[in-house]
C-alpha cells in the first residue's frame, strides 16, 4: 500500500511537472520571439537566443511581440528639386565692351576668376586695351578669340599677345595676306599660348553654371565677314552672344538655339547683318553696337537701328557711350551706362544713306573699290582718284559687293 501511494504521487508529480515545463518553454518561447524582433528593429545581431540556446533560424520571423516602446520604422527618403546656386567661390561677371573707334574689342572677366578677351581694335588701339586690362589687374589672359583676320579686329592682336600670358588662343583656319595678320602670327610663334582652330559645336569653358561656346561658323566661307567666330557665353541664366563681323549668310546657319539677354550685333551695325530673322531667333533684351564717331561706313544702319527699335530692344553704342560694361550674377544684368535714344533720321541730300545705285547710272557700270575703307564709288566719284592703286579693286556686282561688308560712298550715291 506504501508503494502504491508513492507510485500515485510520483505519477501526480511526473504531470505537474510537465504541466509546469510546457508554461516555461511558452513564455521562452515568447522571450525568444521578443528578442529576435527587437535585435533585427536595431540592428542587434543575436544569431543565437542566450534564453533557449536555439538557433536564430528555429525562431519565427514573423511574428512581432508587441512593446510599449516600438516605433513604425521612418519613412522612405525622396528625392526633391534643389535650385543650385553658383559655386561659392564664383564672383560676379562682368562684360566690357571697349571703345576701339570703328572695330571692336570686348574684355571679359569670368565669375570663376579667369578672363577672355574677343578681339582687339585696329593697331593704333592696342595700346588702349593693353592699358584698360592691366588697370583692371590682369597680366595673364586665360582665353583670346580672334573672330576673323580683319584689322579692326585684330590689329591690336599683336600687342596683346606680346605683353600679356596668354595661355589659349582661338581663331578659325580662314587667312588673309596681310602685314596684321602676318604680326599676329609671329606673335603667337614667339608665344606660349595654345592654338585652337575653332568651328560650331567647339566648347571653349565648361564649368556649373558657366559655359562658354563657339555656335559659327560652320564653315569656312569665302568671305571673312562670314567665317567670324561666334561665341555665345551662359552664366545662369544669363547669355550673352558675340558675333564678330557675321552677316546675313552666316547669320542664316545657325540653327542652334541663341537666344540670348544681350547681343554684340555683327559688323558694326551695318545693314548686312542683324536681319529681321535673326533677331527673331536671338530675342535680344539689349543690344551694343561698336563702332566709330562718324565713321564713313554711315554705321550704324539707319535700318538696322529701326529694327531694333520697333522690337523694343535697348541699344548701347561705342561711338555715342564710351566703353560700356554689363555685369551679371546669373540671374539679374545691369550696366554703367543708360541705354541710347532712337532718333528718327532726317533725311537731306547729304546725309542719305542709299543703298543701291541711283537710276543714272545704268546697271552695266563698273564700280571702284575700296579694300581699305571698305568703300564702293562710282567711277567718275572725286574720291577715286585719292584711293591708292594698291587699295583698288573693281566690280560690276553692286550686291555681292555689299554682301561683302561695302559700303556705298555718301558723296556719289
């Protein structure tokens, strides 16, 4: 009976046990649960439980033990427009727009420190731009672009080259024979500057927020006028379009976009350029004309001026304002000087522009040619006899030769 009792309570016992085993490994259970959710919420590694010393794989990974203290985990990060501003370390832009007289010359100080200088005037300027450069504080010039061998843009080459460092040096494969072309040649031998033969589509600049292009020519004319570099500088959102002497033709091929806030108009203002169309495609907000007091060309066009004025553009010119500078940040554009009057021409018989041959004087004439002053006579004009053999040309092409950059003489037209 003794053992029968015992064998009774040890088999009562031998159940409380289990009972009480099966509770333990249920709250183990749950702690594993609890231990393994947590660790992966942050970032613990506990590839095995110290409470169950199972391995992490043996425990569900689905279940979440709820806490007090559990937090939703943060949301996805997405991406959003930031407005980029201009490196720090840029500075402000500014744009000179030298008076050469009748040529041009522009000087430009980069907002990343560096300069560029377009073209240099006639020979007897180029101690002019030397002096305004280094008053400015430069001896080095980072970027020199020569439009076309004319020399009222490249006489004044020479000298800059031989005084300042020039470490680049862009011009197009179009020559002439000329002594000023011949200096600027030698100058660049004697040089350390590097040459670069430029078409449309070469990158002269590339930085954030800073671009400066080459958009024409595309080719290389016949006319130097029309094989002018054409430059097109982005700062921002900022464009400024220097187009060298360019005129209708070359003009006409640029299909890239320029639309621009202000434009360099070509060859001085003359009638062969700045056409209705191409002021179309630029949209130009001001425009500078460089050209010289009373010039002999009649420059700026009469015509040219009207366009300009009819699209409501501000005009600044050379011959009337001095040196002109336009500054820029990126975003707003100011400048030193106050935009010049249109003044409706008027007309006598002295001072009419004419721009083709009057009704006495029959289509089949020849007329004389100025290669130096770019001018066109007729024949019995008191002026041809002062023109220099060597500066004689003739045509019976009174169209091409205006398409040329001539321009009729205001004493026989």
């Amino acid at each position: 009976m003794k053992y029968k009792t015992l064998s009774t309570f040890a088999v009562l016992l031998s159940v409380v046990l289990m009972i009480s085993s099966c509770e333990l490994n249920n709250i183990s259970s749950d702690i594993n649960d609890y231990t393994y959710c947590y660790s992966n919420e942050t970032g613990i590694d506990s590839s095995v439980s110290e409470s169950s010393g199972e391995s992490e794989s043996t425990l569900s990974e689905t279940y979440s033990f709820p806490t007090a203290n559990s937090t939703a985990p943060p949301p996805a990060i997405t991406e959003t427009e930031i407005e980029i501003e201009p490196p720090a370390d840029y500075q402000e832009l500014k744009v000179h727009f030298l008076d050469v007289g009748q040529g041009d010359s522009t000087f430009i100080e980069l907002p990343n420190g560096e300069t560029m200088l377009i073209d240099a005037g006639e020979r007897e300027y180029g101690d002019n731009v030397v002096t305004y450069i280094y008053s400015h504080g430069y001896d080095t010039l980072d970027y020199v672009v020569a439009t076309h061998p004319h020399s009222d843009h490249i006489g004044g080459m020479a000298d800059i080259i031989n005084t300042f460092n020039v470490d680049n040096f862009y011009m197009t494969s179009g020559i002439t024979t000329t002594q000023t072309f011949d200096d600027l040649l030698t100058a660049l031998e004697n040089s350390q500057a590097a040459v670069h033969e430029v078409m449309a589509g070469d990158i002269i600049l590339d930085e954030r927020d800073l671009l400066v292009e080459v958009v024409a020519p595309k080719e290389i004319a016949d006319d130097l006028n029309n094989n002018s570099v054409v430059i097109k500088l982005t700062y921002g959102d900022n464009k400024f379009l220097f187009t060298g002497d360019a005129e209708k033709s070359e003009e006409d091929g640029i299909w890239t976009n320029i639309k621009c806030d202000v434009l360099k108009v070509g060859h001085h203002g003359s009638n062969t350029s700045s056409t209705a169309n191409f002021l179309k495609k630029v949209e130009p907000t001001y425009v500078v004309i460089s050209c010289g007091v009373g010039n002999s060309y009649g420059h700026p066009d009469n015509k040219v001026l009207k366009r300009l004025d009819e699209r409501n553009i501000s005009v600044y010119r050379t011959d009337l304002q001095g040196t002109i500078v336009f500054c820029s940040d990126g975003k707003i554009i100011s400048t030193d000087k106050s935009s010049a009057q249109y003044i409706t021409p008027v007309t006598t018989s002295t001072t009419q522009n004419v721009s083709e041959p009057t009704e006495e004087h029959n289509s089949s004439v020849t007329y004389v040619l100025n290669t130096n002053t770019k001018k066109i006579h007729y024949p019995d004009c008191s002026s041809v006899n002062q023109i220099k053999d060597k500066n004689k040309a003739y045509t019976d092409d009174f169209d091409k030769a205006v398409a040329e950059g001539y321009v009729p003489c205001h004493i026989c037209f």
